[in-house]
C-alpha cells in the first residue's frame, strides 16, 4: 500500500471537520508540508513487519450446511492437527471467531468483516497446537462480540441445545453451544462484558473468565483494551483447568499483560473446599431482573459448598451494582474509540497489530456502515455523542473509579477465599424474532450483564458453573477469586462440580 500526496481540497476538509479556518493558500502550503513528511510512509511500505508464527499445517475447511449445523454454532468448519503428543492430545477445540486462525476465514459475526482470512495465529491458538490439541473450526460468534444473548450474529441466531427457541448467550454462543450440543471437548471464548461466563450459564457448561492479562490477546480482535479477555470454556473443571494451562502466561506481545503469575491449576483440584471461606454477595441476589427461581438455585448450590465443608457467610458489596455503571462507560467510549473509529487495534499501546485485520475492518466497516449490528451502531453513535460533547471525561473516571471497585472486591477476598453470586440473574430468554423492534432487539442483547460486567472492569478470575436446571433451562453459579488465583477459584469450582449431577440439582 502506497499513501497519496494530500491534497489541499484534502487538507481544507480536514480542517473543516476541526472547526479551524484556512484560506486556499492556507491549504495548499499545509499540503506541502504534509508531503513532506510523506517520505517516512513511504519507507514504512518498504519495510516487512514482524508477524506471529503459523507453525502446523492447515486446510482451509468449509462453511457447515444446516444439516451439518442444528445450532448454527460454527461459523467455519476445520481439522488442524497439532504436536503428536501433549496435554491436549485427542482433545477437540473450538475457537471463537474473534481469533485468528491462519487459514481459515473469520467473520468475527459480522458482515463488515466477511471474507477475510487472516495469515497469523493468535498465540493461543499456537498454544493449544503446541500441545497437542486439534482445533476442529472456528464457532460462531454475536456480531464484533457486541451482544450478551445470540440473535446478532450475521449468519442467524445461535440457539440453545437444551432448548432452541432460546438464547446460547453471547458473545461465545457458538462456543458454548457446541459444547452443550457434545461437538468438541473445550473451546475458546471472550470477555468483555460476561462473554465468556453468560453462554456457559444458559448452555449448561463451564466457562472461566481468567485474569485480566493472563491469557494473551495477541491475535485476537480487541473491543476495549483494558476489558478485553479470553478464556477457556469446557464440559467440566477439569478440561478448564487443563486448557487454561496451555494457553496462560505472558508472551511478550501483549500490553494487557503485566507480568502474570501462573498456577498449577490442574494440581489444584481434587483437595477438596473443607474450611474454604465463601463470600455471598447480596447484591448479586433480588436485583430488578431476577428470577427467583434463579436465586433460590444458587442458595442451594451455596447449602451444596457447605455440606462439603466450606463456610458460607452473606456479605454486602454497594459497589458492585455500580460496577456496571462504569462498564458502561469504558466500554462504550472504550469500543467506540478503538474498535470502531480505531479500526479494532486503535493506537497508544505496545503490542502486536494484526494490520491485514485492521484494513480488512477498516474497509468492511467503513464502507458498509449499515451491515453493523444495532447494538453496534448504538454504542457508535453513544460514544462519538460522549466524546463529542463530554471529552472522554466519563471515561476517564470510569477507570479512575476502577480501583475503588476492584478494592472493594479485594476487602471481601482478604476476608474470604471465593465469592459467589448468580451468573445471570434469570435463565435463557427466547431469541427475539426477526422482525423484532429496535428497542426488544437492544434489550434482549443487553440486559443479563450486571453480576458480568463488573468483574471484567476489576479484572477478578470469574467462573460460570451449572447448578441446576428449571423447565429444560440450565443456572449458572459464579464464583470470583482474587487475581491471578485461578486454581482457587478452580478449587471450588470442580468440588461443587464433583458434589452431585447438576441436570438433577
């Protein structure tokens, strides 16, 4: 790619759009100035830049038929072999389609980013290779992630195995579905607002939201950098805890990443929770939206904890319902800035920028404007209206306000190992149908993040676990640690596991 010489119609269009005044001699100097420094561009194209490694062999794959595909979980169908051997031989995974895969085309659940294939792997993806899992397609996902329930993604509504008139959840629906369909063994989800942990709680499966930096991005298209997370997703504790070990630690390209302390986090299960110190957090219960056929399900699975030995106590954290309140607004300005204006990369962080990703979007998006989900387009034209008239201010004391909620968390944990709250505060609701108001269509992409979202502002490892089943519908349970203490949350989370069959709880 080769820039042109700015223009000086160019140049006054810019400074229109500014409010500065310039006269046609005005532009045209401006112009020759600018051409000036053209020449440090025009090296930049002659330079080859870094990339990641693509280290196994591949085929390209196909788009499931709709035989093929009752969920509509995957978005593209394929079988990359890694190493012969390793902790994850024989395993069969699914990566979210926000991921790259060298290869394999990636949608990202969007039409503005349709036909693209990206040349690299993400690290995770190299991690799961190198231990020897095979990664069988790339599942379906909400459209640029930006919707907690299923009916946003491009290629149609990802529907619930247990019951298919309802949501799989979202973002990592196709993740999650897949799963609960029996189809692959773990996948790979995102977090930005509950991504990860909302599809595990209405698919019946586990799903972790680790750390905030332990598992790398590198690879991976972002929304808002300092909420963005990956994370594993599996039938059981241990398949979790097998993944995460994979794809954990630092890999030097990722500025989300500071340093992470890495676990045993297989050797963390199996001791069982006797004496483990439990924190029930009130106001994850009773809120607005709750069902309480939802709360009196996590209590039970809180009386289940303490029939193994741990000691439960109720706590009250005010904070915490506020914590979506400054979700929203990093996420909302965050997202706007970066992912949409900012092309997914954005500028102003070290790190590794996919640039064939960022042309890709920057034309889908650019171009077609009007392919973009309504939820989408809403957090555009609400973050470019926030930073049109308020500056960035919120946001910015959004993430000042992010270390009084994330100290507010870690009081409770100085106390207590764990915490524990509903997942989402009512099961699966059904998929709205096409022909859906704007409003319904918003609200039922929207309005299961309260407990999610704050812990993806303060960064606390959160996992979803099954806890019951009311009327085919499954309930999640979440349990929140202390940072970088994912075997603790692990802990827990396979002894409730291991304390009886969740489908009959």
């Amino acid at each position: 790619m080769t820039i042109e010489e700015a223009k000086p119609e160019q140049v006054l269009e810019i400074a229109d759009s500014f409010g500065i005044e310039l006269s046609a001699d005005d532009a045209q100097s401006f112009a020759g100035l600018m051409n000036g420094i053209k020449v440090s561009y025009d090296r930049l194209d002659e330079m080859v830049e870094p990339t990641l490694p693509v280290k196994y062999d591949r085929s390209p794959g196909y788009r499931p038929s709709e035989d093929e595909n009752p969920h509509n979980a995957w978005y593209w169908k394929t079988s990359i072999e890694g190493a012969p051997s390793g902790p994850l031989s024989g395993k069969r995974v699914a990566i979210k389609d926000n991921i790259c895969v060298a290869g394999v085309p990636m949608m990202n659940g969007s039409r503005v980013l349709e036909g693209y294939v990206p040349e690299v792997d993400a690290t995770v993806v190299t991690r799961i290779l190198d231990a020897g899992g095979t990664i069988v397609g790339k599942a379906a996902c909400e459209d640029l992630c930006f919707s907690g329930a299923s009916h946003t993604c491009a290629t149609g509504p990802i529907t619930n195995p247990h019951k298919p008139s309802h949501s799989a959840g979202g973002s990592s629906g196709g993740s999650a579905a897949a799963l609960a369909a029996g189809e692959v063994d773990m996948a790979l989800g995102g977090d930005q607002g509950g991504s990860i942990r909302i599809p595990a709680s209405w698919c019946g499966v586990y799903g972790l939201k680790a750390t905030h930096g332990l598992v790398p991005y590198t690879g991976i298209f972002p929304i808002e950098v300092t909420i963005d997370h990956c994370g594993p997703m599996a039938n059981n504790v241990a398949d979790v805890a097998l993944l995460l070990e994979a794809i954990a630690g630092q890999d030097g390209m990722d500025p989300r990443q500071y340093e992470p302390a890495t676990q045993d986090y297989i050797g963390a299960l199996g001791q069982g929770i006797r004496g483990t110190k439990i924190a029930v957090v009130k106001e994850g219960f009773g809120r607005p939206e709750s069902e309480e056929v939802t709360d009196a399900k996590v209590r039970d699975g809180v009386r289940r904890m303490e029939a193994e030995g741990a000691i439960a106590t109720d706590v009250s954290i005010p904070m915490h319902t506020d914590g979506y309140h400054l979700w929203t607004s990093i996420i909302i300005d965050g997202s706007a800035n970066q992912m949409i204006k900012g092309n997914g990369f954005g500028t102003t962080w070290f790190g590794h920028y996919v640039t064939s990703l960022m042309d890709a979007f920057a034309r889908g998006w650019r171009s077609r404007p009007n392919d973009m989900s309504e939820t989408v387009k809403l957090t555009l034209f609400m973050g470019e209206y926030m930073q049109r008239y308020y500056h960035g201010r919120y946001y910015a004391k959004s993430q000042n306000l992010k270390r009084v909620l994330r100290q507010s968390y870690d009081d409770v944990l100085a106390e207590h190992d764990v915490i524990v709250m509903p997942t989402i505060p009512f099961r699966a609701t059904e998929i709205p149908a096409p022909d859906c108001s704007r409003e319904e269509y918003v609200e039922a992409a929207l309005n299961m993040l309260g407990n999610t979202a704050p812990f993806d502002v303060s960064g606390h490892p959160a996992i979803s676990v099954p806890c019951g089943m009311v009327d085919g519908l499954p309930v999640g349970l979440m349990i929140v640690g202390k940072r970088y203490d994912e075997a603790t949350v692990l802990r827990v989370a396979e002894a409730f596991e291991k304390s009886g069959d969740w489908h009959n709880m």
